[in-house]
C-alpha cells in the first residue's frame, strides 16, 4: 500500500540553480559575476521579446573612472520602462548576440 516512504522537510531540490559550495556562497565576486549574467540575460531576453513600439537608448553616463552604461528601455502599449547600468564588459556581452546588436544599429539608422 504505502510506495516510496516520505522525504523529510527541506529535501526538496531548486530547478535551474546550480548548486554552490560554502566557499563559493561566502565569495562576493562570484556572487557579483552570477549576477552580472543574470541581468545581462534578463535584458537580452526583454530586447528580443519586444517589438517595433519598444524604444531602446544607450547611453554613456560616465568615463571615468570607469566607463558606465545607461540601457533604456521603453514599452509604451505596457506603460513600462526599465533602465539598467552596465559597465563596458556588460555592455559588450550584451551587444555580442548578433540580433541585440542589429537592433540597436536599427535604431540608430
């Protein structure tokens, strides 16, 4: 009557994380970097997923001394705007998908 027996409270497993060791959970630059690549994913995703109404802007806000990034990104039918700040290697990880980077030149054209 009774299957596979019960699993005890906290044993379930997290979808789509990779686990970490307790080293890497006390690193604040590997946290920096996870995160990093999560909003650079996050803002490819809602550059593809939008269309021809979706404004986008990039803008250099500093250069010294680091060069810093403005992404703006606006969806009017959505009544939303988000604006996000990259340093240069964020930037350039986000404009080396081919189709991120055809977008922007479209704009500029």
């Amino acid at each position: 009557m009774l299957g596979r027996p019960m699993k005890p409270p906290g044993t379930f497993k997290l979808l789509g994380r990779a686990r970490r060791t307790a080293d890497d959970a006390m690193d604040p630059a590997s946290l920096s970097v996870d995160r990093s690549d999560r909003i650079v994913d996050s803002l490819r995703a809602m550059i593809l997923e939008g269309d021809e109404d979706q404004s986008l802007r990039i803008r250099q806000v500093f250069q010294k001394p680091k060069e810093i990034y403005r992404i703006e990104i606006d969806r009017p039918e959505q009544n939303y705007q988000r604006t996000t700040l990259l340093d240069r290697d964020a930037l350039e990880e986000l404009l080396a998908t081919d189709d991120i980077r055809d977008r922007f030149i479209d704009l500029i054209d």
